[in-house]
C-alpha cells in the first residue's frame, strides 16, 4: 500500500480509492464532514465499508494506537486491503488516531497511513507546540498530514465550576499561535465534548460560540471534531434491558449540533463509541434470547448489518453522502488509469464468497438507526 491517492477504474470494474487525508479534508471542508471511524475487528471492517458504499460517501478509516496493539498492525493493514478490494466503490483515506510521539513515527515509517494525529494536549502549551512541531517535521518528510490537538477533551459535570470548563475548552488566540508554530495540517478543538457515553451529564451542549471564534481566527482552516458520538438514548435503554449496566444518564452530541459544528469549520467528526454501543445491545440481545447459542456468527452478522446502518446514517448527517462520485471523477486520469498495485491485487483477488444474508439485509437500502 502506499501512500496519497490510487485509484481508477479497470475496463468496467472500478478499483476502491484511496486518497490522501489532507485532499478529502479539503474538498470538504466548508461544505461538509467526513465520518472518521475507529474500527479494528472484521465486522467492523465489513460494516463500515457496505455503510459507506450505501451512502456513497468517501470516509476516514481510523487506528489508535490502542487498536494497533490489540489486532497488531499488519492485521489491521491486511483487513483494510481486504476491504478495499471487497468493496471497490468505497473511497476512504487511512489516519492514526490518538498517537504519541513514539506511535506517530512508527505509522509514518510503516507507508500504511496518509495523516497521523499527535495527541500532546495533555502538556502544557508550549510541549504541546515541541512535541507536535517534531512529528509534523517527520510526516512531512514522507508526504504524511498531521492532525494536533490543544484543550481537554474532558467530561463535564453539571457541578464543574465554569471556570474549570472554560480551561478545558481551546483558546481560540491560542489556537491561531498553536497552528502558526507548529505547522500541522488539521486541528483537533476542545469545545465541550469528550469520548465515551458520558459526555454531558446535564444541560451542558458543544461551546459552538469558541468554535465560531477559531474559524473567524483560521478561516478555511480544518477542524476535527473528536467524541463525535450520539449515543442515542434508546441504544442505552435497549442495553439496559439486555443487562446491561450503562447509566441512564449516558448520552452525547445532538445531530442538530454537529451539523451547526459543520458550519463552523469542523470537516472532520471522529466515531468510536456509537459503534460499540450498537456491539453491545446486538450481542446482549442475541444471547439473552438465545441463552443456548454460541455461534458468533449469527450476531456477527446482525452487527455487520447494523453498523453499515450507522456508518451511512451518519456520512448521511454528516452531508458526505452521495460525495464520492465528485471525488472519483475529480481523481481519475484522462486514461482512466489505474494504479498498478491495485489492478495486481483485484486481478489477484478471489471474489468475496457469496452471502446470501447479505444480499437480503446489507445490500437494500439503509435505513436510519433511528
Ligand atoms: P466518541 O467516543 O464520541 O465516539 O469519540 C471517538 C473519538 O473521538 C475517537 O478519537
């Protein structure tokens, strides 16, 4: 695999695309996000790549370092080259998520990524600039864009004291210093959000007037929106019926915010939690209905099904569907060329086995998770 854009089509058969992160984030930027999801298991791959190709929209296919350590990196490159040829109409771009200093070289060196993301937000301002600044140096060198991140990206609590939530949030003079220094390509903006199912425990919602004031400081600049999640209430009932022991009061980013979000500058909206969220009511309710199962399969491909749901309904509200045709077109050559890694490994390839589950469920169209 390498790195940047390769693509096209084949006689008739088209060849997945994969572009470079910087190129999607900038034909978006403005006018739509991109879905950036964290996957690392089979059905997620299968998932997130038929929920894609449903919406036809392009997406950002994400690894943290966490992930790499858990499926081990070459599983993780093996799985999304099996995606790519699986499903040829998909036009992704590959990134790092969460990386420290160490995590970032390794992804950088291994050519299987075109963005990495240094996470430094944890130091102070001016080790945040030194680590980030090092690591844009190196990606740079191969061609490889840098996402960075400055404020904390932390849970509150109606109890927090204002003051406390305002230090958390990025500083948008700071934010405008921070990208000039360090020269990193896409920035990662705390603004009130956190990852997991508890972001908000009250009334709080997204600081969407600190995010209005970064883009008036950085025009044209792209943000990233991290704990993208929705983490809609009846997955968290559905869970708790199952079993399940999340609190009601979980909860996350309403879809009326995240589109004014788009508005103001923010291209990129990260995905984890929604997914594992759908992971657990699938699993919980399958073997509590069926106590005597212990095929993985069948609730495998239910999540398959399920997760290509949200993947679409997401780029859906996200405004990326139906964008990939644009960009395919923009990228191929008068020739209609194709790279030749990947006319190698299409030709190479068996088809994928015939599923007729998935004919029936994965292949009509999605419908909302809601
Ligand atoms: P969620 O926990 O809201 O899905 O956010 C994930 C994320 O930001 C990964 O970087």
């Amino acid at each position: 695999m390498t790195k940047g854009a390769q693509s096209g089509t084949h006689g008739e058969k088209q060849i997945a695309m994969r572009i470079a992160t910087l190129e999607l984030l900038h034909a978006a930027r403005g006018r739509y996000a991109l879905g950036a999801f964290n996957v690392c298991n089979l059905e997620q791959f299968h998932g997130l790549f038929r929920g894609a190709a449903a919406a036809r929209a392009p997406i950002i296919v994400q690894f943290t370092r966490v992930m790499r350590d858990y499926a081990h990196p070459l599983m993780l490159d093996q799985l999304l080259r099996g995606a790519e040829i699986i499903y040829p109409e998909v036009t992704f771009a590959v990134h790092h998520d969460h990386g420290d200093e160490a995590s970032c070289a390794e992804a950088i060196a291994s050519g299987h990524y075109s963005s990495v993301m240094i996470d430094a937000s944890h130091l102070s301002f001016e080790q945040n600039i030194a680590v980030t600044r090092r690591v844009v140096v190196r990606a740079h060198q191969q061609g490889i864009a840098v996402e960075a991140e400055l404020g904390q990206l932390k849970g509150v609590e109606d109890e927090t004291p204002v003051e406390t939530e305002v230090a958390l949030l990025t500083e948008p003079a700071q934010a405008e210093e921070f990208v000039g220094r360090t020269g990193c390509d896409s920035l990662a903006v705390a603004i009130g959000t956190s990852h997991g199912a508890y972001k908000f425990s009250g009334n709080q919602r997204l600081h969407l007037e600190v995010l209005a004031e970064i883009q008036r400081r950085l025009a044209g600049f792209p943000l990233v929106l991290h704990g993208g999640s929705a983490v809609p209430p009846n997955e968290v009932e559905r869970i708790r019926r199952a079993g399940g022991g999340i609190a009601p009061s979980a909860s996350g980013v309403s879809e009326a915010e995240l589109s004014q979000a788009i508005a103001l500058g923010v291209a990129k909206v990260n995905v984890a939690t929604d997914g594992r969220l759908i992971w657990t009511r699938v699993h919980r309710e399958f073997f509590r209905d069926r106590p005597g199962e212990f095929d993985f399969m069948q609730p495998g491909r239910t999540y398959i099904n399920e997760f290509a749901k949200l993947v679409a309904h997401k780029c859906e509200l996200l405004g990326a569907a139906g964008r990939t045709p644009a960009l395919t077109t923009a990228k191929l050559s008068p020739s209609g060329g194709v790279n030749n890694e990947a006319r190698t490994a299409l030709s190479a390839s068996p088809q994928p086995p015939h599923d007729k589950h998935a004919d029936k469920t994965l292949r009509t169209p999605l419908e909302s998770t809601r």
